[in-house]
C-alpha cells in the first residue's frame, strides 16, 4: 500500500470509531462470535497456507494456533460483559459521599504487527483484544508466510468492515510507512532489534505500545529432576515449529551429573516422533526461508554437535540438533537461535546457573526441572512467564498473563489482560452537589485536625 492508501485507512477507521459503534458490547460480542464462525468455515484452507510456508502438520497446526484463539475467543466471549461493566472502588476521606468508579474504555484505532513463526495465533489473539476492548485494527500480516497471509487477509475481509478491521501485506516498506501514522496503541511481536525501532517510531506520536519479543529462554535441570519427563518436554519444546518459538528453550544449563542421560533421553524422544531422518517425517517442520537456514547453519560450528546437524537450504530444512562444548561469549550465546539447534553447558552448583542467567538479558521464559532449587532459580532470575518440570505451557492458560519483561518485552495480554491492554482504564469520581468538603478551600479551616485522619 502507499502513503496515501494507509492514511486513507486509518482516516476511514478513525472516522468509524468515532461513530461509537464499537461500544456497544452487544457489537463486540457479535464481531468474535463472527470471527470464531469464519475460522471455523477457512479452518482447511489455514491448515493447507500453514504446511506450505512452514511444513506444519494438521495436528500441530491446530494445537499451536487454532485452539489458542478458538480459546481465547470463548473466554472473550464469556466474560466481556463482566470486565466491561464499570468497576465501583471504595470513596476515601477526601471523596467522602462520592461515587468512585473505573470505565473502561476502548483505545480506539489500533495497530497490530505479527510475525512469521505462528501467523495465525500471533495475529488474531491480539485482535480478539482489540475487538473485545472495542478497538478497530489495522493488522499486518508477515510477508514470510504468503499463503498464510493471503488466507488470513480473504476472512478479515470478507468477515468486517475495512473501516473497522482490515488486513495490510506487503513488505518492510509497509510497516514503515504504517509506523508512520498516528494510532492510538500498536502491538507488536517480533524480535528485541524490531522491536527497539518500533518503539522508536511510537515515541514520535506518544503511542503506547504493546511489545511481545524474545530472548535467549534458559532451561535448567537439577540433578533430582524427573529424567525420563524432563527429556521428552524439553524435546518437544524446542522442536515444534522446528524451533521458531519465541518461548522455546533456547541453551540447556544441566547438572554434570545427570548430563548424558538427559541428552540420551532428549535424542531418544525426537528419534521416536521423526524417525532417524526427520526430513521425511510429516511432523517435523521447516525454516522460514533460505536466509534463516544459512544464519542456523552458520551456528553449527560453535561447539561439538553430539546429534544432528544436518541442513539442506533447498528444502529449508535443518535437523534438530544438540550441541556441547559452547563458549559462553559465541556467537550461539550472543542472541536467540530460532531453530532446533539446542546447546548445552553444565553445571555442578546451582548458583551456577542462577548467577549466569541473572547476568543476561530478561528472557521471555525461563523453565526449570528439579525440586530442592525451585525457590533459588525463580527467586534470583527475572522472565516474562516459565514453568517448572515443563515448556511451553504457560502460554495454553488464557487465564495467565503472557509476555516479557524488559528486553524480553513490555505489557501483558491473554484473556482479561487482553481487554485490558486495548483499555484505557478511566477513573471517575461524581461529587455531591449536597456536600461540601469547606476544608479544602483558603483558609482552610480546621485543617489540623483534618489533617490527622488523611
């Protein structure tokens, strides 16, 4: 799109929300019940757009993007009368006889950025927020995932208004060109580098912004951790979406001497879903592109590769794979992988680890395995979410706030942090006109004695 068509865009649904429609919660909850009706109907054509730009199967095509917002659209629609409903908030002394209340009122025009890796759940959570805070969206899809963006752009379009949700594509030259106009918040997942230039450009406006990032997410096994269970979640965790996961496990930190089991454990559980050569299976999926795969491959010579290691560009593929012997100061330590590549240190003192990952940036997630450190690991590190004996799974709770802290990201959502990330939170305060508080006027009489109770 031009200049001229996006500030055509925005004017249209600037115009739109102040007509107040989207107000109404009768209107916002008809708009999801619509939007869960269209997946529904696009839900083959979505699974096919997934398997081509990223190989993902049916079966993880569901669990990791349809079920999410099909979730989160139930608990949308559930609850949005109650979170809508304005909250009352007990009067202090200065507000004696008033009526102290919070509304919560919608943003209005919102822009929601989403990345490549899970095109569909990245993309509509978000918008099940701004709909049900009342918000209209611009959405841009990644130009990574073309299938997945035309599929996605075909039911926000034929399911709402361009004037109150509308899809835009294209490519960088779109995103700086919609950073360029004047919204009331932005959403943005992506990486911590995107991320630092959108909020950049947000701060030009003043626009608040909601930023879902990344890191290098550490996962720890103590030596009484649960072997056989932690070797299979781990596994799992950092192969689904062939490691294009903004909370999967990026480096394992495990105690020497649990160390070779757990590697045993891990090479056992991928080689019992995908075979000795996952290349073939159906389940395993692929890189985004060529460019990623060479940046993967460029990693693989940082330490000793104990399973794995295999890459083929033309089919963007690259095996999942474990790596010993990392220097702490590589490259593969330097930023977040992206891939199924797993490198491993270890650790013989637990404060080890702690001391290591409180010394990096704030991760997204952070996941520990073990019982007796529980309370060290989570008390002297700092992350977006975690999980303890597990990965992943925090984000399957919409009850649970999803998101980063620092450079891992900013703001919360996921059911009601959704709605309240697309809210303003207004406070209200409606004074007798039968009572008169004479203290707070010149000269203030009584005021010693008034003071005593403030």
């Amino acid at each position: 799109m031009e200049n001229d068509d996006i500030k055509a865009l925005v004017g249209a649904q600037k115009d739109f929300f102040a007509t107040g429609r989207t107000r109404d919660t009768g209107f916002r909850l008809e708009r999801l019940h619509a939007l869960g009706d269209a997946l529904v109907k696009y839900e083959r054509d979505i699974y096919r757009a997934l398997w081509l730009d990223l190989h993902k199967s049916e079966q993880e095509s569901y669990l990791t993007e349809l079920a999410l917002v099909y979730g989160e659209i139930r608990n949308h629609t559930r609850n949005l009368s109650k979170w809508a409903r304005p909250a009352r908030v007990m009067p202090t002394l200065a507000t004696m006889f008033s009526s102290c209340r919070v509304l919560y009122e919608p943003l209005g025009v919102s822009l929601i950025i989403s990345p490549f890796n899970y095109p569909v759940q990245l993309l509509l959570n978000p918008l099940v927020g701004a709909i049900s805070a009342g918000c209209c969206a611009v959405l841009k899809t990644s130009r990574e995932v073309p299938n997945v963006s035309a599929v996605l752009a075909r039911i926000i379009g034929e399911t709402f208004d361009r004037e109150y949700i509308a899809v835009v594509e294209g490519g960088d030259g779109v995103n700086e060109r919609l950073m360029a106009e004047r919204f009331d918040f932005i959403f943005f997942t992506g990486s911590p580098a995107a991320g630092k230039s959108v909020m950049k450009s947000a701060s030009e406006n003043l626009t608040p912004v909601l930023l879902e990032l990344g890191g290098k997410s550490p996962c720890i096994v103590d030596r009484d951790a649960d072997l056989p269970t932690a070797a299979r979640r781990i596994a799992w965790g950092k192969t689904i979406n062939a490691g294009q996961t903004c909370i999967a496990p990026d480096y394992l930190f495990v105690h020497r001497e649990v160390k070779d089991r757990l590697i045993d454990g891990i090479t056992a559980a991928w080689d019992e879903w995908f075979g000795t050569d996952s290349a073939a299976s159906p389940y395993y999926p692929r890189i985004v592109n060529g460019e990623a795969v060479d940046r993967l491959q460029g990693l693989l010579g940082e330490g000793n590769i104990l399973y794995g290691g295999r890459v083929d560009r033309e089919q963007r593929y690259v095996s999942p794979t474990i790596i010993d012997g990392v220097d702490t100061g590589g490259k593969i330590m330097e930023r977040e992988i992206f891939g199924p590549i797993l490198p491993v240190m270890e650790f013989t003192d637990p404060q080890e680890a702690v001391r290591y990952v409180a010394s990096r940036e704030k991760p997204l997630a952070l996941y520990y395995f073990g019982r007796e450190n529980r309370k060290l690991v989570f008390d002297g590190t700092s992350s977006g979410g975690g999980c303890i004996d597990d990965t992943v799974m925090h984000i399957a709770n919409h009850r649970l706030p999803f998101g980063g802290v620092g450079y891992s990201g900013m703001g919360k959502y996921h059911g009601c942090d959704s709605f309240l990330a697309f809210s303003n939170r207004r406070a209200v305060v409606r004074s007798p006109r039968w009572f008169e508080m004479s203290v707070k006027y010149p000269p203030y009489s009584h005021f010693d004695t008034v003071k005593r109770f403030m």
